[in-house]
C-alpha cells in the first residue's frame, strides 16, 4: 500500500505542475497617451464700412489696424461704391452672409440702415457706430465727435475770422447725414444766437464727391458776389472749394474753412488760403471701435456714446497737433 500511496502522490504532483500558467517576461506599464493640443480659437474678424470712399477715412482705417494687431484680432475694411444707403446695405449683406464677428459703420443714413442692422444683429454680429451716428437702429454704440457740439464750435471760430458779419455759404456732403445734419444744426443755431449780422446764404449738398464740390463753389460765386465765407461741415469741401476760390482770384480773399484735416486743406492752412478746420480725432475712433467691438463680444455693456472730441487746427499747431492726438493710444 504505501508503494502504491506514493507513486499516487508523485503523479498528483506532475499533474498539478502541469497545470501551472507558464511564467511570462517581466513588462514595464504603457505609457500613458500624449494629450492632443488645444485646437486654436480662430481670431475674431472686425470690419469697418465707411460711407464711401474718401481719404477722411485712412487714419480710421489706422486706427482699426493698429489696435487690432495689439489685440490679436483681424481687421478688413469695405468700402461702398458710392455715398448712399443702398450701397451700405449691399455691403453690410454681405458681411452678414460671412459671419463676421464684428462691424464698425459710419451711417450714411439713419432710416435706410434699420433693417439691415437688426438682420445683421439677429446673426449674433456686433454693430457698432464711428464717425456717423445711426440712432435710430440697433446699433451698440457711437464712437466720434459730439456733432452738434462742434458746429457751434465752428460757427464761433467762422465768426471771429469773418469779423462777426457777413454772408456765409454751407457745404454738405450729403443731406440725409445724421452727423453732417447735427453739425450744421449746431452751426446754424450759434449764429443766430451769437452772431446775427452774419447770414447763410445757401446751403449746398457736394454728395461727398469732389467735382460736385467744384461745380457748386462756382455757381455760388457767380450767385452771391459779396460773399464773405464757404464754411464746409463735410471733409470733402474745403479742398474743392479752395480750387475754385483759387481760379477766381479770391483764394485768401474770402474766408475758407471746414471739417476735417485733409491733406490739401492742411496745405491752405500753411499756405493761408484756408483759415483753420476742425479735425476730428479719426484715428482714435478706430482704435476704440475696436476696444468696444471687443467688448460687445464679451458681452460687457458698451456706453451709448463716446465723444472722441476735437481740435482747431491753424497755423500755430498744423504741425504738431496731429502727433498729440496719438500719444495716449499704445
């Protein structure tokens, strides 16, 4: 019995044996993935529409670009073919059917730009204001000069260089303006107050284009012989009007000014063929058009109106107020 009890034993051993897993090689653990990097948020893209095309509007457009290299954004700009609604509102469908993040307008029209704003918010596109109000839609926001605020500063400036008497002629780029109409609002409204011996003799719509400008100035020559003064609420009047004023031998005879700081209007000032102009601060209205277009889509409240202010330009400072305007925006 006990030879036969241990070859049993020996025989449940080899079978236990057997059935053991065979020993595998030692292995380290996996490493765990590499995570995948965040996908970039594509930058957001601000457009600015002008009313048209004009030189007023490059140091907007540089202000735009400047401030939107600092932020990280991309900035374009569009222009409309001509100074009227419809041409804003073809530009703005279009930007709508982009999907654009943002846009900057300067109204050509208040009225004619209702619809098309709201589409244009109901697609989650910010609308902001520079240079020319829309009050009227659902615009956020307007980033530019106090209009009316300065006409009168104009109309007091235009009282001192006429002697605070005389006939006065008007030129305005466009009668439907808000902005334009808002000056000449303030400019009308502080002669009569002020200087009543001065009187509008006419008040002209150049439609924004030079050679409207030059057609009107002659025939406001030809019709008003005494005339003192062409003060102009539009960028596009002095210049124009200091060429006909030129050919007619009256340059520096009849008193010359305006809006704006374009680069012919800045020459008759050096020259003295244009007594001064009010120079807005466009370069600012880019730089904070972008800011609050930011802003908007951050979904931080955006105050109804920012007054950009301005400045008179003569002789004394043509040369240095244009680096001061800038020194505040880094």
């Amino acid at each position: 019995m006990r030879i036969i009890t241990g070859f049993w034993l020996v025989a449940a051993l080899a079978l236990l044996a057997a059935c053991q897993p065979a020993p595998q090689p030692e292995t380290k653990p996996a490493a765990a993935p590499t995570p995948a990097p965040p996908a970039k948020t594509a930058a957001k893209t601000f457009v600015m529409v002008p009313k048209g095309v004009n030189p007023y509007y490059e140091p907007c457009y540089q202000g735009f670009e400047a401030a939107a290299a600092k932020y990280g954004v991309k900035a374009e700009h569009v222009e409309p073919r001509e100074f009227q609604a419809p041409q804003q509102v073809e530009v703005l469908e279009n930007l709508i059917s982009r999907h654009v993040d943002g846009i900057a307008i300067s109204a050509v029209d208040d009225q004619g730009l209702v619809e098309v704003v709201k589409r244009a918010t109901d697609a989650g596109i910010k609308v902001i204001c520079f240079d020319a109000p829309a009050p009227s839609t659902a615009a956020l926001c307007y980033i530019g000069t106090a209009n009316e605020e300065a006409g009168k500063v104009g109309a007091e400036a235009l009282a001192k260089a006429m002697g605070d008497e005389g006939e006065v002629a008007v030129l305005q780029g466009g009668l439907a303006a808000p902005n334009l109409n808002d000056r000449y609002k303030g400019f009308e409204a502080w002669l009569k107050e002020h200087a009543p011996k001065i009187h509008i003799v006419a008040k002209e719509d150049t439609q924004g284009k030079a050679d409207i400008v030059l057609n009107k100035c002659e025939a406001l020559i030809e019709a008003h012989s005494d005339i003192k003064a062409i003060f102009s609420v539009s960028a596009e009047g002095v210049p124009g009007a200091a060429s006909v004023l030129k050919d007619r031998g009256k340059a520096g005879k009849v008193v010359l000014a305006g809006f704006d700081d374009l680069p012919d209007t800045l020459a008759g000032i050096k020259a003295g063929t244009v007594s001064f102009c009010i120079a807005q601060r466009t370069y600012k209205m880019g730089w904070l058009s972008i800011e609050k277009l930011l802003d908007a889509v951050a979904g931080n409240p955006l105050p109804k109106q920012i007054d950009t202010g301005t400045v008179i330009v003569t002789k004394d400072n043509v040369d240095t107020y244009a680096q001061a305007d800038r020194a505040d925006l880094k």
